[in-house]
C-alpha cells in the first residue's frame, strides 16, 4: 500500500544520516514533471583525516562530481536537497536493512523494506568502481554466476564483469525522456542465449531505476527459451519471457529498447536491422566474430599497398573487425541513428569488448557520411549483410 510521501523521506534522511549504519543509497530516475540535474546518486559515509563524512557522488551525462560532506554541518542541508531534486526511486542499504522506495506519478510512496543478514561497511576514501547490481542480489546465483555463498563464482568473473559493464552503459544512455509515459519500457535481448544480460537488465531497471518494464529474451535455442522461462518463474519475475527463434523472424511486436551481447557473425547484423524496423529509440549491441567481411576479404586482392596487411591471417582478421564495425556504425547512422563505437569493458575480461551505442534521432542520411560510406564499401570490394537488410 501507499505510504505517506513525508513520513517516508522522514525515514529516509534518518538514515541517509547515520554513518554508523548506513552502507550505500542510490537515488535515479526522474518522478513524473519533475526536472532532475543528476542522472544518479550514490551516497555513502567515508573515513577521512578530518573525520566521516558524507560522500555524495553525483553523476551527469558524462561523468562523476564527488563531494564529501560533514555530519555536523553540511550533510543535513545537502540529503534534503537531494530528497527535494524529484528523484523517483531510492534505493538504501544499511548494516541490518533495505529498503526501495519508488515514487508514483501520483507522488505517493510504493515501499519495500527487506530485514537481511548484516551487511559490512567500506569507510575507505578510495575504492572500486560502485556495482549497479550488488554481487550478492539472489538472482546471480539464479542464472548461475554466483554461487551457494552469495559470491560471484571465480570461473564466472568476466561474465559478470562484461553484463555489469553492459548495463552501465545502457544506465547512461536510457536518459528520462526516452521512457515512454503511460505504458511499460519494451527491452528486447536478441540472441540473449543463457540470459544473464537478460535478467541483469530487467533486475537494474525494475529495481534501481523503478521503471515498469517489459523484457522478452529471443534465443534461437528450445533449451534457452525452456530454462529461462523457468528461472523467470523461479524468481517470480512475471515481466520477463523468453520466445524461441531467430533474431530477424521472433514473434516481437516492437521494442523502445534493444539489447545484442556477442551476437556471433551476422547475427549483429539481424539485431541491429531488427531494432532499424522497429525504429528503437535505443540499441545497445556487443559484436562478436566477423566471418562474413573476412571471408570477402579473402576472394580478392586488397587494394593497393593493403595487401601487405591482408597477406596475415590475423591482420585481416582484425582489419575484418574494424572494417565491419565502420559499415554498421555508417549504415546506422544513415538510418537516424546517433552512433558511438566504444569499449564498454577491459580486454581481460573478453576481446570481444567492442559496442555500438545507437540512440536514434530521425537525422536524415548526411550525404558526407553516405559518400564515404560508398567509397569505402567500393575500396575494399566488400557488401556489408547489414547493408543487404536495411
């Protein structure tokens, strides 16, 4: 039920403001008309020479602004500033409880308090990058990267570095005015196989942003759609399904967001055409192999001095890559797409760390970018399969 929107910030800043319990808050979102500076909010008390403080780290579009606050003067002014910003979800942990607070568009307070095992502070200054997902939410061990213990498995470390990673970047680029009012946020996985991005995403979105949110998974695989339908169900996730079929003919009627983690080859290719079709307001899509511009590369000579590039396997291979990831990030944005190619995650964790971060715009086709597209596309001999799709 509802609860009082004043009572609940009461609660709130009680808190936000004892450094002796509180572990980390976050604040996201933007609550119905209201206009939010920050895109996000992380608080949490820290050890310094001069005494605990407050540490409030706020972030824009384009990067992180740390402030440390004192208890006995500025961090009371600074939490009820933060209470009044229009924030509509907050997320606090402390030593013995949790509590998720999500604001509705009619200003009342949706709450949800969980007593949980005890958990540990960091007063340190300096530290690792802040987790959007803790590692030990239950649905990790769900999908198998965390294990009995509540601890991300060894063998699984990169697998959960690269969807933390991922949805990090889809946290920054799913801006207030992208979600649609009135009806739920469409996010669709393609290829999503095991669905551990799958899961994350919808976990971060519901949980942390406080969004209504439907998610399907599309995996050619029966076995995928089987097991995922049934953790879904494990853990009582009713927004979340799983279809079977391919990427270019899955019964999906549309989605406001798409997702694509190392589609193999031209898979890529089908989900990036796929969200073209569906005119997605945002595409998120980690390639993986690039057999099909290599094979090509390979059925006739290299122009000019190029050959001495093509002539090493692994050289052209790697050529392959850059020259498949230009075609699609040039065919997007002759589609009205803002493109970025971007390294969403260190190389240890996978090499196949590259993303194509699309936010479409409906710019019509820049006859600079449609020109040069053209004259690399003949340079090299090559046709691009998402040129054939779109």
């Amino acid at each position: 039920m509802p609860e009082p929107l004043d009572t609940v910030f009461a609660e709130l800043r009680q808190q936000l403001l004892d450094p002796q319990s509180l572990v980390r808050a976050i604040a996201s979102g933007r609550r119905h008309n209201a206009e939010v500076k920050w895109r996000r909010v992380e608080l949490r008390p820290v050890q310094l020479k001069a005494g605990l403080r407050l540490q409030i780290v706020e972030y824009d579009e384009r990067q992180a602004h740390t402030r440390n606050a004192g208890y006995e003067d500025d961090a009371g002014r600074a939490v009820d500033d933060l209470l009044a910003l229009g924030f509509s979800n907050w997320h606090v942990k402390s030593v013995t409880a949790e509590i998720q607070v999500r604001i509705t568009r009619k200003g009342e307070a949706q709450v949800h308090r969980v007593s949980e095992r005890p958990a540990d502070q960091n007063l340190g200054h300096n530290r690792a990058k802040a987790r959007l997902l803790d590692a030990d939410d239950p649905f990790w061990q769900a999908v198998g990267i965390a294990g009995a213990d509540g601890k991300v498995k060894p063998s699984r470390q990169d697998k959960y570095r690269q969807v933390e990673e991922f949805i990090r970047e889809l946290d920054t680029v799913l801006k207030p005015e992208l979600v649609p009012a009135g009806r739920a946020l469409r996010v669709v996985d393609l290829g999503c196989g095991n669905a551990h991005l799958s899961f994350a995403a919808y976990r971060y979105l519901t949980k942390m942003r406080g969004l209504d949110v439907t998610l399907v998974g599309v995996d050619v695989k029966r076995q995928a759609r089987e097991r995922n339908n049934a953790l879904a169900a494990q853990l009582g996730w009713d927004g979340i399904r799983f279809v079977e079929g391919t990427i270019a003919g899955a019964p999906v009627d549309g989605a406001d967001v798409v997702l694509a983690l190392h589609a193999c080859d031209t898979a890529t290719d089908d989900a990036l055409a796929r969200a073209v079709q569906w005119q997605a307001p945002v595409v998120l899509a980690a390639p993986c192999c690039h057999h099909d511009i290599q094979t090509q590369l390979r059925s006739h000579p290299a122009p000019g001095a190029y050959g001495m590039v093509t002539r090493h396997g692994i050289l052209r291979e790697r050529l392959a890559d850059i020259l498949t990831d230009a075609f699609r990030a040039a065919l997007m944005r002759m589609a009205g797409y803002r493109v970025d190619v971007v390294e969403f995650v260190p190389s240890q964790h996978t090499p196949r760390n590259t993303m194509l971060r699309a936010i479409r715009t409906d710019t019509p086709p820049d006859a600079a970018v449609t020109a040069q597209y053209a004259e690399l596309v003949e340079t090299w001999g090559v046709r691009p399969h998402l040129a054939a799709l779109i």
